[in-house]
C-alpha cells in the first residue's frame, strides 16, 4: 500500500496534470478570465432575466429583482421572492419555500440562498418545464441555503 502511494506520488509530480493550481488554466468565476462569456448581472439588464438549471432545478432571476426556483421534474421545492447583488459577486435571495409534492404545494417557511453564479452563454433552453426561451449556461454555486424566519422588505437590485 505504501509503495503504491509512493509511486502515485511520483507520477503526480514527474507528470503534472492538466487543471492542477497555477498552469494557466481560466478560472470559471473570474470573467477577466474568459472574456467571449457575458456577465450575469448585465444579461439580466439586457434580456430582463436569465435562467440556469443545475440538472435538478431551476433559477430564473429577473431585471426587477423577482426570482423564481423549481424542480425540473415532478415534486421538490419551489422558491419564490427577490434578489439583490452583493459584493464578490454574489447574489443575495430571500424567498417562500414551497414544497411541491403530487402536484400539490404547501408553505415550508422562508430561505436565505447565497448565490455566486459565473460569467456565461446564452444559448437555447433544453428543458420544456422551465418558464424560459433561453438558458443562461455558467458556472452556479449555492453558497449558503439557511431557513429564516421571515422575509425582508424587497429591495432593487
């Protein structure tokens, strides 16, 4: 076993791996990085929204600061409420969580999301369950997801 974590070791410093810290790579989040890609805050002033899917859900933020989050597919939760840009990139969401269950929904109290969302590409939405034409295909990290107990008054974004 030591001699193959040895050897493993080797390998990894003989033969650098594409992607590793510090060879050039883009840095996803960073759109100095890869500038043919839009900001997200200025596709949202341009379009009046955008739209992303994790493969499970999706996350449409709005020019107004309405935002909107469902299941692809049949039952999971739904989000509804706004949205405001943070420092860093992030974005803030105050929402009602509903949870959709044999297409019945009932109030499951309110959620702080914290969302740091790339630089992106719009390009043809492939899902019809989604309320959108396009999708905004980038890089999304939900940074914090907590319960809270209300919402905060709306504010623009």
């Amino acid at each position: 076993m030591k001699a193959a974590f040895l050897f493993l070791a080797f390998w990894c410093l003989a033969f650098p791996c594409p992607g590793r810290a510090g060879e050039g790579l883009p840095d996803p989040l960073d759109p100095l990085d890869l500038p043919d890609l839009l900001d997200p805050l200025a596709a949202i002033g341009a379009d009046g929204s955008i739209t992303l899917a994790d493969g499970s859900a999706f996350y449409t933020f709005s020019k107004g600061g309405g935002f909107l989050s469902g299941p692809l597919r049949g039952d999971g939760r739904r989000l509804e409420g706004h949205w405001k840009a943070r420092e860093g990139g992030r974005i803030v969401v105050h929402a009602l969580c509903l949870r959709v269950e044999e297409g019945a929904s009932r109030e499951d109290g309110f959620r702080r999301i914290v969302f740091r969302i790339g630089p992106g590409r719009k390009r043809s939405f492939r899902d019809r369950m989604v309320p959108a034409i396009t999708e905004f295909d980038a890089y999304l990290e939900i940074e914090e997801l907590v319960r809270i107990p209300a919402l905060p008054a709306p504010a623009t974004p």
